[in-house]
C-alpha cells in the first residue's frame, strides 16, 4: 500500500471512528442518521410508554394513549422491513457510551498501528 492510499484509509477510518463515538448520553452520529435514514419525514408511529401511577384516570389521555399505541400495532403487524423500520426508528447504542468509547479508541490505536507498521520505509 503506497503512502497515499495509507493516508486516505487513516482519514476515513478516523472519520468512520468520529460518527460511532456516543457523546455523552446521547445516540452516536451513525445512530442518528440511522434513525433518520428510516423515518425521514418522522411519519412513523413510537410506542408510547407504559402510564405513570394515576395517569390512567384521564379518559381523553388514555383515548390518546390507546390510539397510539393501535397505529403502532397496526404498522408492526404489516411485518418484514416495517417492522424493522418501527425498531430502527428508536434504537440506541448497543453499550454504555463509556464502554464504547474504550473499544473504539483501542481499535483506533490498533488500526493506526498497524497501518504504521505497513507503510514503514525499510
């Protein structure tokens, strides 16, 4: 691998290590835009959490509650990429952000390493 291909391969990788890295407690820039790719426009229904203790003395907010939770059912049960999409829409990093950001730093440093070692001069 001569130099310059070395080096385009260092930048993309750090740029690929920038979009995984989690900032704090939030979703990592992939995530997002995985979110985002899935449900563009923001069309798709969430489900909602389960009731607070009391809330379900409100009948206009369980009517609320109920409607929702029947127009996520209703795309879940369409099946294949729908539902796939419905998951994707509000997933999150797969670790704890602190765990993550050790293992992408490590593979990092490794990957810079080796790419050291490769295109060393003799």
């Amino acid at each position: 691998m001569n130099r310059d291909r070395a080096s385009i391969a260092l930048v993309a990788f750090a740029v690929a290590l920038v979009c995984v890295w989690p900032p704090g407690n939030e979703r990592s820039l992939a995530v997002k835009l995985l979110n985002w790719v899935v449900d563009p426009r923001g069309e798709l229904p969430v489900l909602p959490p389960a009731f607070a203790l009391g809330a379900g003395d409100d009948p206009d907010a369980v009517a609320a509650h109920d409607a929702q939770v029947q127009a996520y059912d209703t795309r879940y049960l369409q099946g294949g990429w729908m539902r796939r999409r419905l998951e994707w829409k509000v997933t999150r990093d797969s670790f704890d952000a602190a765990t993550e950001r050790q293992v992408i730093l490590a593979l990092g440093i490794v990957t810079a390493f080796l790419l050291w070692r490769v295109n060393r001069r003799p």
